[in-house]
C-alpha cells in the first residue's frame, strides 16, 4: 500500500510506502539527525525516513544484516532511495499511527511528524543502563521518532538548539501525561532508543539564528512537538489523560500493581474470589476523590525523593491525605508506621484495600 501523506510547506512530499514514512526533498536541505545511520549534520541528503522494524504484532525487529548500519542501508535501497544521500530511524511503533502537527506564526511554518509508544521501553535519563558496548547493537528500534521540518534557513548551530528544544517538548509531553519509567520509579523522560531528524529549508528568504524558549521558531517547535508526541502516544498505546485517570496507572512506578494489592487484601480480608476484587479495585481506582488524593499522595513521594520535603514534612502531609480518604469512605484511619518510600506505599495499599473490603462487605 502507497500514500500520499500530506505536502509541506517547503513543497516535499511526504509518503507511506513498504512500512515507512518517507519526505522527499524538493530542493537542497540541511538536515540533522540522531541516528547511527548517516546520522550528523549533511547539506546533500535527497531524503529522510522512518521505519517500521517489526515484523508482526508481537514480534521483534527484523534485522536484514548484521549491524544496523547494514540493515538500514537495505531499508534504504527497498525504498528505492541511495543509501548514501538518506538518513533513516526504525521504531517498533506502528506507521499507521503517526500524528502530523504543523504550526505557522508570519512566514514561518514549523511540522513535526511523529511516531512513538513508551509503554514497555519508557525511562527516565539516569535510571540504571544496561548495555554498553562499543559497536552498534543489531536489533535496536527507535520508539519515540521525530522528524521536524522547518521551513526556514538557519546555522548548524541554530539546527542543534532546535534539537534541544524538540527534546525538551518531548519529555514535556510525557511528564504532562505522567507516565512513570519502567526502570526506575521516576517519571519517564523518553524512550531508551528515541530518535529526532531535523530538516531546515535553506531556499527559504527566512533566516532565524534562534530556536530557544524566547524565540517564535522554539515556541513552535514545543507546540507541534509536544502535540504530535501527544497525539502520536495516544494512537499507538491509548496513553491519554482519560487512561492515566487511573490510581494504579499513577502508582504502577513505585510497584503498585493489582495482583500485588490482591494478594495482600486476601491475606488481611480473605474470602472475595479474585474477579470480583479487581472489578471493584478497577471501579475504586477511577473514583475522583480516590483518584485527587492518591496523586497528591503520589507527588509528595516524588518531592520526598528529590530531596525537596523531608521525612517529617512527608509523613504530616501523606497522614492528612489518608484520613481525608479514610473520613470520605467511612473506614477506620491507617497510621502511617514509617516516613519511607515502602512505609507510604504499605499505608496507602492498607488504607485502599479497607475500602475495598468495606464497599464489598
């Protein structure tokens, strides 16, 4: 199947063809790009794509060669471009699901064409790594891919800030979400493997030399880039704000999980077979007030471990949000026994789980 996507602003075209989304350029344009493939800063590039690696739902990535490289230098020729005037990023997410986002301000225009998911590669930047190694590694996919096109010309240097600014707008979008990093219990930043493409347009009588958070051109790449991010989450995994309404999506990070919280309810209360449990814990855990308060309850343990409220701060202010709960849903009050990350979490499953057992009764 062959689609003919959209045209920018620069007059390239953008097309869907053998898993990929490719921008073919009209004219000469300086590109910047992340990936190890003909990645780096080149001014001769006939075009720039993103690839969908998998191989069926499920499945890993395909590798065509040994080394990425080599595998995308055949990517390159099934699309029928010449490997070496092309630069490319593969993802695991699905092509159908790209989000395009395009914003002018004047004669500027700014887009931003994203694929992306972070349920399963999400993190946050300094969780505990687990590859090094000097060589490329076969089999890596980008999750979280960018290409920004900005009709406008600019220095390289102009091209890296606007690279920074894409991050910024990135990571902005997933801490608006508050998806929680699957190595660690922080909020997650990106994916391990994201991947951005930066085309400027140096036809353009549009000359900008700033692309920073007090110029237009930054405005609008944090704009398109934290929409499309946005949006392109939402096709790919359903992470929207609707999803995260959820208590157990907040505490997911810190190890809260259902079948945990269960296996402590039937060791206290006993006697409710499981589906019933997690029919009302699904029912609970989406309730406002249950919802309003754990996310307080939640951000006082993230301020805890940045350093930004003591012990005594946390345990006085986590002990008002329990009584609140426990005053609203007419159950005894939970003392917290310990101002520790594992003494919040043991309360505040106690406190739910009473609840639980009381709605069931």
């Amino acid at each position: 199947m062959s689609e003919h996507i959209c045209t920018l602003s620069t007059g390239d075209k953008v097309y869907f063809y053998d898993k990929s989304i490719v921008i073919f350029f009209q004219g000469p344009r300086k590109v910047l790009s992340t990936s190890v493939y003909n990645g780096g800063y080149h001014e001769d590039y006939k075009a720039v794509y993103n690839y969908d690696g998998k191989q069926g739902s499920g499945m890993p990535c395909e590798m065509l060669a040994d080394t990425y490289v080599g595998h995308m230098t055949l990517i390159s020729e099934r699309l029928a471009i010449d490997p070496k005037l092309v630069t490319g990023m593969a993802t695991a997410a699905s092509m159908e699901n790209v989000v395009v986002e395009t914003m002018s301000y004047q004669n500027l225009t700014v887009t931003a064409i994203v694929t992306g998911g972070i349920e399963t590669n999400g993190g946050r930047v300094g969780d505990p790594a687990t590859y090094f190694h000097p060589v490329e590694k076969p089999g890596r996919c980008g999750t979280i891919n960018i290409m920004l096109v900005l009709d406008t010309d600019m220095p390289p240097g102009t091209m890296a800030r606007a690279l920074v600014t894409c991050t910024e707008a990135k990571t902005a979008a997933i801490q608006e979400l508050l998806a929680g990093s699957n190595y660690s219990n922080g909020l997650a930043t990106g994916s391990g493997t994201d991947q951005t493409i930066i085309v400027a347009n140096p036809e353009s009588e549009l000359y900008l030399e700033g692309a920073g958070k007090h110029d237009k051109l930054g405005e609008l790449i944090g704009k398109t880039v934290k929409k499309a991010v946005k949006g392109a989450l939402n096709e790919q995994a359903g992470l929207n704000p609707t999803k995260q309404h959820d208590v157990f999506r907040r505490l997911k990070r810190f190890g809260v999980l259902p079948n945990l919280v269960w296996k402590e309810y039937r060791e206290q209360h006993g006697n409710t077979i499981k589906p019933v449990y997690l029919l009302a814990i699904e029912e609970l855990g989406r309730e406002k007030l249950m919802l309003t308060y754990t996310s307080l309850y939640v951000h006082l343990l993230d301020q805890f471990l940045w350093e930004l409220l003591d012990a005594e701060e946390l345990e006085q202010a986590g002990q008002s949000l329990l009584d609140l709960l426990a005053e609203h849903y007419q159950v005894e009050r939970v003392l917290i026994q310990a101002a520790t990350l594992e003494g919040m979490l043991t309360s505040w499953k106690q406190l739910f789980n009473s609840i639980v057992a009381a709605k069931l009764a």
